[in-house]
C-alpha cells in the first residue's frame, strides 16, 4: 500500500473543491484506489509526456490528478509501492499544460 505525499500546490487545488460535494467524492474515491493500487483499471493511469516523472489518474471526465511516484526499481520502472507524490488536481486541458 503507497503512501500518498500532498504537495502544497494540491492541497491549493483541492480546497477548490470544497463547496462540490460530489466532487469531492469522486476525488476520495481516486485517492483511495491510487492509495491500495496505483495500477487499478477504473484510475486510466496514464504518464504525461511534457514530464517524464509525472503520472495521472482520472477523477471523472473533466479533472485528473498528477502524481509522481517517489520510488523506482532498479529497471527504472516506478516501484507503485513506494510513497506517491500527489502534485496537483486540475481540469484535463490544465493538468497536462502544467503538472507541477
């Protein structure tokens, strides 16, 4: 089971949220998927090109979270049981324009 870090950029995002209570379910319900297993299908984990270190789940259609995993196996492969850095949580179009 990872360890999910929350960087202060995300906790900014999140707060966003706070009136959007089915919103923020759906987040919960993210967090704690990528919390027990990163690699779960229902996340559409999916690394973003313009930073190689950056990963990202779906929240729902509109917004995702960025992510950078702390660890990695000596192939160079993240180790999805090491802590996670929980970057940002944004709209699609704004995540992948800047994940950090």
């Amino acid at each position: 089971m990872s360890k999910l870090i929350p960087s202060k950029k995300f906790l900014h995002d999140i707060d966003a949220f706070q009136s959007d209570m089915p919103l923020r379910k759906k987040l919960a319900k993210a967090l704690k998927f990528l919390e027990a297993n990163p690699l779960h299908p229902g996340l559409n984990l999916e690394r973003i090109i313009n930073d190689p270190s950056a990963w990202s789940i779906r929240i729902d259609r509109r917004y995702r979270i960025a992510f950078e995993p702390r660890q990695y196996l000596s192939s160079g492969n993240p180790d999805w049981r090491g802590d996670i850095l929980l970057l940002r949580c944004l709209d699609h179009d704004d995540l992948y324009k800047s994940p950090r």
